[in-house]
C-alpha cells in the first residue's frame, strides 16, 4: 500500500515558487558573472600575448644595442692594436717629453714588429639565415652598427645628421667637453671636427685649451661650417676651415631598402623643413624613411641648396613643378600633377621605371664619401682614393661558341674597372680570339682551364679561386646584361652592406613558349636568403666562410645558405638590366625545370623577347 500524498497548502506553493524564482534569479546573475569573468579572461589573455610580444620586441631591441656596444668595443680594440696607432702614440709621446726622442727609433721599431692582435668580430643576434617578414628583416639588417669605410678616428661635435652621414665614412666618436683629454688620450683621434654653431659657444669654455692640446699633439682640427648656419667667420684658431653642404647625403642612410611596403598615396613633402603632410620630422633619415611609404612625393619649393638626392635614392617619385635640371619628375600644372599622381599610385611598373636612372643618379652623386676624403686626406690609415675599385668577372663556359655573348655583355658595361676570369670546362677556346675581344674591349683577361669531368659547383670554386679583386661577380655565358648592370650591383653593394648583392626578382625569357616572364616580384630591394646565382657580386672575403658545393645544380643557393649562416648578409637588388635565357624546360640550363612550372608563379610581361623592355 503506497503511502498517502498530503496536499500542499496555497502558502506552501507560494514559498516555493518565491525560493524557486530566488534560484534562478541568483543562477542567471552567476551565469551573467561567469560571462563576465570569460570576457575578462578574454582580455587578460590578449593583454598577456601583447605584453609577451612587447616584451620580446624589447629583449630583441636590448640584444641589439648590446650588439652595438660590444661592435664599439670591438672596433675600438682592432684600432687599438694597429700598428700605425703604436706608431702615433710614440710620436705623440717624444713630442710631449724631449727625453724620449732619443728613444723614438727604438720605439717606432718595436712598435712595428708587435704582432697584430685578432680580435673575434661579435656576431649580430639572430642569423641571416633566420626566416623574417618582408619588413622585419630589413629593418633588423638595417639596424646593425656601422662599420666605416675608413679607420681614421675622428672626435666630432656636430649635429645628429651630419654625425650619422660621416660616421659611415670615419671613425667617429662625440666630443664630451667635460671628459675631452680623456678622450684624447684614450682615442688617440687623428682628427678634431666641431660645428661652428658649437665652437662659437665654447670659444670662452674650453674650445681654447682643447685646441692648444691638439696642436701639441698634431691633431688636425676643422671647424665645420654648413651651408646658411649663420657660424662665426673666421676659423676661432682651427688649423682649416671646411664649408659644408647644407643637406648631407649619405647612401646608408638614405636608399630604396624598405620601397616594398608602399601603402600612402602621395605627400607633400618639404626637405628643408622636414616635413610631410605637415608631419615634422626630426631629421633626414627619419624624412626619407617616412618617404618609403607613398607612392609619390610633391616637392615643395626650398633653399636651392637643398638636394633632393636623399629622396629620390629612396626610389619615390617626386614631381616637381618647372624643374628641369633632373632632380624629379617634372610637372607643369597642378592639372599634370593630379594626373601624374593617379598614374604612379596605380602602377608599380611604371613608378620603378620612371625612378630606377633617378635612384641611379642620386647614389651616384652622393656627397657624404666626398666630404669624408677632403676631411681625411693625407691622414694616417686614410684609404679612400675616390676611384671605384676594380671588378673580377668571373665566367664559365663549356660552349665556344658562346664567347661572343660574354664579351658582348661585359664590353657594354659602363663600369670602369673590369678583368675577365674566363674559366674553360671541358673545352679549348681560341686563345688568339679572346685576346683580340678582351683588346677590343678595353680589360685583361686571364683563362683557367678545367677539365669536363670537374663537378659545376668546384668549377665556380676553381674560377674564384683565380680572382684577385676584392669584388667579384659571376656571369652566365648565354644570358643578357645590360649597360649598368655591374655599376648597379656595386652600388647596392655599398648602401647595403651587404657582403653578396644580386638579382631576386628578375626577368625571363623562356624560348620555349616564346615569352618573357618577371619572377619574384616582391624580392626586389630586400635583404634575403638567395639571389640568382647567374647575378652575383660579392665581396671575396666570404669565401673564407664556405665554399660551393660539388654539385652540377643547385650549389649556388646551398652555397648563400652557408655564408649567410655564418654571418654574411645577402641583398637582393633591382630587377633591371638582366635576362635569364632559357632554353624549351631548361635545355642546356643548370637549373632543370619545366616552362609552365616558372609561368605558373611568375607574370608574363609580353610575348617574345624584349630587351628595352629590360634595360634601363
């Protein structure tokens, strides 16, 4: 028998729908507290991945400047331990004491016979051969510390951008006014440069005592006087007096690395005032980074001593209204203007046609290595002549009748110095018919002679092997190079600093379908793994680092993976001047692969070949 069910009562009911209401009530509050707590955990979590992204930024910002610091240190050291600073130190000290003159032969001789002491390079955080973003990458490479292209060490007290250009050409170090003897005896400085702005208010401070030291201890000391500063005129006891271009263009500092990642339309732009869009900036560099980011620039009208190099080296178009001496593009209306700005932000093409001669030009005719001779002429440990340095082409060929193409190619470079190093695989070329072309052409060439079953990759060794220079490029026997092609390659060579420069992104004819295609559009004025390996020109000293591997393809881009693992940098260059010819899926090319395989990741640019298309 089951148990009876008592009837609940109406105020029982009532009590219960209350305590069940409270239930969900409080249920429904702990649900909304729960999605609250989610929602913040949410946030923590974002918040906690960009502090973990920010602090990473940071630690990779400390690794840098600690690289900066021990590169300082380092350059220091190798300084310190040159033979020509023992030197000065002991003509610095006889003409300090007359007592040790009698000393001073004695002393420069063992000065002389002290070894030279190796100091190991620090090695930069990260490698080359680390894979980094488009931007990344450069701004990294960019960033590392500056290695000048001559010793001689100079105290400087000048403004930020003159310091930045020079410090890429001479050992530069600030001036301290408190701690300057210090200076002077630790650095042992071959020269004093200051600003006259800054002499002129240190003329009643100790500018009087650091010149009179300077002289004892045959210190050059030049004031520096830059175009309209409004510095004192006379030299304030300064042994010369230098009048300096008011914008310094330094090719380090100011080129087309970075040119990629254009997103802006066109700006206004005002050198002299450091300014776009009415955006102030502090100073050059900074302008001319900033300037990567249109597709094109107005120029507005300035002081006609301002140069506008720095900004066309940046390879961004700037119009120009009336000008005609070639510094821009010139416009002659607002109406031409307006047009000549739509065209450039729609067409890549025509932006790096219409700016490559311009970027040519500018890094060519740039002041700061000038500048830097004149200051350090007749100094000690001076090495700057002004002269390009010379070029050993590198060639190899197993096709006599190919050698017409390698001396058509290098007969028509514009660069000055050039030897051939013409390496013979397998074959017997007529030497009388070189000889002839190599003095038809106007350079020497040397033939190395190896035999058919020597591996492609140890041929490349044995030919660099006979280089001399201390820049060298290898070329194809059956490709195209126009003009400037070399003188291009070697001047991304010294804005760079890279130790290996070539073609990534780059053009091709490919005969069996008739067509010319351009690949790799988006490596072009990139640092970056592999380049071309028919397009490269580096420096010899990175074969102390690897050499190509025996192999009969491929050992090029194994061979720029090792260098660049050992610390060396690559750069990839403009896409202009070069036609890689090839024959139907690779016929007698190195590199095996099908047409269409190349057409399927590349643009075809036009049916046939088209050198015009290619040089510029």
């Amino acid at each position: 028998m089951k148990d009876k069910v008592e009837p609940r009562s109406p105020d029982e009911s009532a009590v219960s729908r209350v305590q069940y209401d409270s239930v969900a009530h409080e249920l429904a509050r702990a649900a909304a507290h729960a999605r609250a707590l989610e929602e913040k955990l949410s946030l923590t979590r974002a918040e906690l991945r960009q502090a973990e992204s920010s602090v990473a930024k940071a630690q990779r910002r400390m690794a840098l400047l600690e690289y900066r610091v021990e590169l300082r240190e380092w350059q220091l050291s190798v300084l310190r331990s040159r033979r020509w600073m023992s030197v000065g130190r002991a003509l610095s000290a006889a003409r300090k004491s007359p007592a040790k003159l009698l000393a001073l032969p004695w002393a420069i001789a063992k000065a002389l016979q002290e070894p030279v002491a190796v100091h190991p390079r620090p090695e930069p955080p990260g490698s080359t051969a680390e894979r980094r973003g488009v931007g990344e990458r450069d701004d990294v490479v960019q960033s590392l510390p500056v290695e000048p292209a001559n010793p001689v060490p100079v105290l400087a007290a000048v403004d930020d951008d003159t310091f930045a250009a020079l410090a890429h050409e001479l050992l530069l170090f600030r001036l301290d006014w408190d701690t300057w003897e210090r200076q002077l005896e630790d650095l042992a400085p071959a020269m004093l440069l200051v600003d006259a702005v800054v002499a002129a208010a240190e003329t009643e401070g100790h500018l009087p005592d650091l010149l009179e030291v300077c002289a004892g201890q045959g210190i050059r000391t030049i004031l520096w006087v830059e175009g309209n500063s409004g510095g004192p005129t006379s030299s304030l006891g300064f042994d010369s007096v230098f009048e300096a271009p008011l914008t310094l263009f330094q090719p380090r500092l100011h080129n087309p690395i970075g040119g990629q990642r254009r997103r802006s339309g066109v700006g206004v732009i005002d050198v002299a005032g450091l300014t776009i869009d009415a955006e102030k900036f502090p100073d050059l560099h900074a302008l001319t980074r900033a300037a990567h980011r249109y597709h094109a620039v107005i120029a507005v009208a300035g002081p006609p001593e301002v140069d506008l190099g720095p900004v066309l080296a940046t390879a961004t178009p700037v119009l120009v209204s009336g000008n005609d001496d070639g510094s821009g593009l010139t416009v002659r209306s607002q109406t031409e203007a307006d047009s000549a700005s739509r065209a450039l932000a729609r067409s890549e093409v025509l932006r790096a046609r219409l700016t490559h001669p311009q970027v040519r030009g500018a890094l060519r005719g740039a002041r700061a290595g000038v500048v830097a001779r004149l200051l350090s002429q007749g100094l000690p440990g001076s090495v700057m002549t002004g002269e390009q340095p010379p070029i050993d082409v590198m060639v190899a060929t197993n096709r006599p009748q190919n050698l017409r193409i390698v001396f058509d190619n290098l007969s028509r470079q514009t660069y000055p110095q050039l030897r051939l190093v013409l390496v013979e695989h397998g074959v017997r070329l007529d030497r009388g018919e070189v000889n002839d072309r190599a003095e038809a052409a106007g350079f020497k060439v040397d033939i190395v002679s190896v035999g058919e079953e020597v591996i492609l990759g140890e041929v490349f060794n044995i030919g660099f092997g006979a280089t001399v220079a201390d820049v060298v490029a290898k070329m194809d026997d059956d490709d195209f190079y126009g003009p400037e092609y070399l003188w291009d390659l070697r001047s991304a060579l010294g804005f760079s600093g890279a130790d290996v420069v070539g073609k990534w992104a780059h053009y091709v004819y490919l005969k069996g379908i008739d067509s010319t295609i351009y690949r790799f559009s988006h490596y072009e004025h990139r640092f970056t793994d592999v380049v071309a390996i028919s397009t490269l020109l580096m420096k010899r000293s990175v074969f102390e680092l690897a050499r190509f591997p025996q192999l009969a393809y491929g050992s090029g881009s194994i061979f720029l993976r090792e260098i660049g693992a050992a610390g060396a940098v690559v750069y990839a260059a403009d896409r202009w001047n070069y036609l890689y010819i090839r024959g139907q899926d690779g016929e007698r090319n190195t590199f095996p692969a099908a047409d269409f395989d190349l057409v399927a990741n590349s643009q075809v640019v036009c049916r046939g070949i088209n050198y015009d298309e290619v040089v510029v």
